[in-house]
C-alpha cells in the first residue's frame, strides 16, 4: 500500500492547523487502511488535537498501527511502540506498568527509535 491522497490531505490541513478538516482527511484514509492516517489520528486523539482528548481510543490506535504487517508503513511501527511506551509509564489510556512501558521502548529501539532504546 502506499500513502492515500486522502492522508495527504490530511497531513496538509493537519499542518496548517486545519484540525477538523485533517480529521475528515485522516478518518477516510484510515477507513482505506492507510496507517500513516492512523497514526496521525491516534496522536490527535491522544493529545486532544482538534478533538477532545480520548487518550484509550489514542492507545488503540497506536496498537493497531503496531500491528500492521504492511511493509510500506513499517517505518511508523517503532513511534507507535515508544509513543505506547510512553503511555504505559505515566498511566495514560492504560494500566500504569513499568514493566510494560519497558516492553515497549525496547521494542521501539530495536525497530529503530533512539528514543526508544
């Protein structure tokens, strides 16, 4: 799969501060399973960009983005994993676990996040 015109779209109002119509954008790229669109709508949803915050439904999204087995979007994968490890070590969207958060960062450095490792 590569990027839809939909997530460009997306990624072009989300830049410009154009958060509700980066949120149509991203919702109809994300329905075509374009995890570029996924990701950036579970950090929106995370952090309450142009949306209230829904810090669960933001965990849930970075997990999917997880498990994705799409070779073009591989590349999002460890940001999902340090960004869920984040999550887990301040108890946000999830259970608080050290143990967890360490599970993923780890993750996130061997895939390829220097944060992460």
């Amino acid at each position: 799969a590569v990027v839809s015109t939909q997530s460009t779209g997306g990624m072009y109002y989300y830049r410009r501060e154009e958060f509700d119509r980066a949120r149509t954008w991203l919702i109809k790229a994300s329905k075509m399973g374009d995890m570029q669109a996924v990701f950036q709508l579970a950090i929106m949803s995370y952090d309450g960009i142009g949306t209230l915050a829904n810090l669960t439904k933001g965990v849930e999204m970075l997990k999917t983005v997880c498990d994705n087995t799409d070779p073009s979007f591989q590349f999002l994968v460890p940001h999902a994993q340090y960004n869920l490890g984040m999550a887990a070590f301040m108890g946000y969207g999830m259970s608080q676990s050290d143990e967890v958060a360490e599970h993923y960062w780890l993750l996130a450095g061997k895939e390829g996040d220097p944060d992460g490792s």
